[in-house]
C-alpha cells in the first residue's frame, strides 16, 4: 500500500474531524494499527487541531469544572469523608453535653462545699463567742475576786502548812464589815479522787470549836484558786482539812493542811 | 498523555482520569460548542451535558471505531446542535456560516490563555481566509464534505486536499 499517498489524500484529517462513515472509520483504525506512519500521520493531526481549537477557546469558569464533577458524582469521595465529619460533630456535641454535665456536677458540688463551710464558720462563730462570753464571765469573777481581796477593809489571814503537808499553804481574806470570806488555795496540792478540801472558821477559846464554811469544790477546775465560801462573822483562826467527799460535820484533824490565827 | 493512556485511567475510572480529560480537551470542546452555541453561559451548560455524555457512554467507545478525540468532538458538535434546536433557532444555519471560530477572538480579553492568543492572531493573519473557512465547516461545524463544497462553491474533489494543505500549513507553524 502506498501510505504517502493515502495520507496525501486528506481522508485523515476528514477521519480525526469525524467526518466519515463507520465503515470507513473502522477501516481507517485497523490501517493505523497496521501502519505506523498512519498512525503518526493522525496523532499529528489531531494534536495540530486539538492545538488550533484550544487557542480559540473562551473563558470558562472554573465553578463549571466543578459543577461536571458534581454531575458525575466524583465527589463522593468528599461525601464519604462528609459522613465521618458529621459523626465527629456529634461526638463533640456528646463531649460538650458531658463537659457541660461534669461542670454544673462540679459547680453544685462547690456550692455544697461552700454552704458546709458557711455552717462550719457559723458555728466556730458561735463557739468564738460563747468562749468569749464565758471569758467575759470568768474575768467578771476574776475582778470580782480581785476586788474582794484587794478591799482595805479585809483581813488576810495566812495559813501554813502542818504536818500532813508542810509545804502547803492558803491565804484568807476576811471582810469582817460584809463577812465575806474568799480563800486563796493556790498553795494546796490537789486534792486525791473522792476528797475535798473543807474549809473550817475556828474559836479558840475558851474550848476549839471548829464550824465549817464551805467547801473547795471543782478544785482543779477553778484555774485560780480562789473559791467564795460561807459568810463568817466571828473567827479567831481558819483551817482547811482534806475530807471525803461532801465534807464532814467535824474536822478530821489528822489530815489538817493549813491553819492561821486572825 | 496519549489516548491510551489517559483510556486506561478513563476506564478504572478514576478520579484523576477525569481531571485529564477535562485538561486535554474542555478547551478544544468549548471551542467548538462556542462556534455552534454563541450564548456563552449555553455553551457552559453544552460543555457540562458532553462531558456527562463521555463519562456515562464511555464503554461505548472502541478503538476500532475511531479516534476518542473525534468520538468526544462528534458527541460536542450533536450535542451543541440538539441544544440549537431546542431553542428553535430556525435560521441559525445561515448565521452560522457568515462568522466562525476566529471570531471567538473578538472577545480577545476572555480567551484562556492571550498570551497564545497574541501568537495565534499573528497566525491567523497569515492563515488563509480559505483556510479559515474552510477548518471552521468541516471540523468547527461539521460539515460533510459535499455540504462545504457548496457552500464555499469549490468542487467537492478538492474540499479534502485544501483542507489537508490548510492543516499542513498549521503543522508547520506548530512544529508538529
């Protein structure tokens, strides 16, 4: 076959414009598979073609592209990954609800602390001032004591220590004008379990006659030893005997701790 | 990329098969849909039904039947001149043949790519007027042979070697 003259016809360039019939298309492929100076000869006419056409190609959008491919349905591949998006939202939604949950949980759980701390202050409040009225309680009794020991008018009386305690010691003050009678027994030890020290007012003459005026109850709880006890008009001597508790109707002498004459 | 290759990628249908098709050819099947569809948002509409048309026929297409270019540009031209007919445009053949392809330059600051633009003005000056016509019916607008003949009144013997002088002429400016 001559090939130059063939592709010297022109019938190729009618065959890559699609101009020809089926049958003669059908021949024409099966001659470029055959020979490859056709098939070169085609290849170069379609690209000098396809060249010429694309030059004189107006603009088209880029938004047309992708109108085709969402024709075509090629994005499923971004649809898929759409699916997975969505569900991630959803998780992030859960994670929200469960943050959202955990922090009102931790906000109610933070108000409870905070009521509890109120209550807790509120009763040390309380406390505080109950200990500080049981202060002012104590330092009224205290300048009170002070006071009545302190009045010019008292007689102090001090005890020593006899033979059951030598070294013990006690201080009376005596209000011979109101009769009122306070012992210091900051000098005494402490008295055994089940014993209390009593307080005697002493005659002396012309027989010793010895009448209780009280006795030192709460002993260790009186922080400072001083204890009002029973008015006394007439006294030439105090003592102070340790005695079962509840005291006794005569003093037990054997276990006198102090003793002074007025 | 050659036919085969891009063929092969058409048929797994990939993604990217697409892309190539659409980078070798949207130009030259936009070129043609604008010379038959003056209406430019209509050519778009053309441009997207042909490129449906090949994705979804593409297993109607053999080798042993032609080219796949001048399979696309047939399913191009058909396509244009159905969407012509729908619009009744009843004397559009007539004014079809008074202008063609290079006046798509007229619209020169729309054309894709002006810097071959310039190139290719300065070529279709030299183009013969001839030449011109005679490319714009036969591939353009797909005319038969016997068709051009009459219309540029030349006998119908020498419509395909003028036409193959013409394309000789382009290989030559193109180095091809």
């Amino acid at each position: 076959m001559d090939t130059k003259q063939y592709i010297d016809s022109g019938i190729l360039e009618l065959y890559v414009y699609g101009l020809l019939s089926e049958t003669e298309n059908m021949e024409i492929a099966a001659l470029a598979k055959e020979y490859s100076e056709i098939n070169d000869e085609i290849i170069s006419i379609e690209k000098a073609i396809v060249a010429l056409s694309s030059t004189f190609s107006p603009f088209h959008s880029v938004a047309n592209y992708e109108k085709i491919k969402t024709k075509l349905e090629l994005k499923h591949g971004k649809i898929v990954e759409m699916t997975p998006a969505r569900s991630k939202y959803t998780y992030i939604g859960w994670a929200a609800a469960v943050v959202l949950l955990l922090g009102i949980g931790y906000q109610y759980q933070q108000l409870n602390e905070t009521n509890n701390q109120v209550v807790e202050i509120n009763s040390e409040k309380e406390n505080l001032i109950k200990t500080v009225d049981s202060l002012g309680i104590k330092n009224k009794t205290i300048e009170t004591s002070l006071a009545v020991i302190r009045d010019p008018k008292n007689t102090v009386v001090s005890l020593g220590g006899q033979t059951v305690s030598p070294a013990s010691f006690a201080k009376i003050y005596w209000n011979k004008e109101t009769k009122a009678v306070y012992v210091d027994a900051s000098g005494l030890p402490k008295p055994p379990k089940g014993m209390v020290y009593q307080v005697w007012a002493l005659k002396l003459a012309p027989v010793l006659t010895p009448t209780s005026i009280g006795l030192l109850t709460n002993f260790t709880a009186n922080d400072q030893k001083i204890f009002e006890v029973s008015d006394t008009g007439f006294a030439e001597a105090f003592g102070i005997t340790l005695e079962p508790e509840g005291g006794s109707v005569s003093p037990t002498m054997e276990q006198l701790y102090t003793l002074g004459k007025v | 990329m050659t036919q085969e290759e891009l063929l092969v990628l058409i048929y797994s249908k990939d993604e990217k098969a697409f892309t190539h098709l659409y980078d070798m050819y949207s130009k030259s099947l936009f070129a043609v849909i604008n010379t038959l569809v003056k209406n430019r948002e209509e050519a778009e509409d053309v441009l997207q039904e042909v490129f449906v048309k090949i994705w979804k026929n593409i297993d109607s297409y053999h080798e042993s039947k032609g080219r796949f270019y001048t399979w696309i540009i047939n399913i191009a031209r058909n396509t244009s001149i159905d969407k012509l007919r729908s619009k009744n445009f009843n004397n559009s053949q007539k004014n079809l043949s008074s202008d063609n392809f290079v006046n798509l330059l007229d619209d020169s600051n729309k054309l894709s790519h002006k810097i071959d633009a310039i190139g290719i003005q300065e070529f279709v000056k030299k183009l013969k007027p001839k030449c011109i016509q005679i490319i714009d019916l036969l591939f353009f607008k797909g005319y038969t042979q016997q068709e051009a003949s009459e219309e540029l009144a030349i006998p119908l013997g020498t419509v395909k070697t003028q036409n193959r002088n013409c394309i000789n002429d382009l290989r030559l400016y193109l180095k091809l």
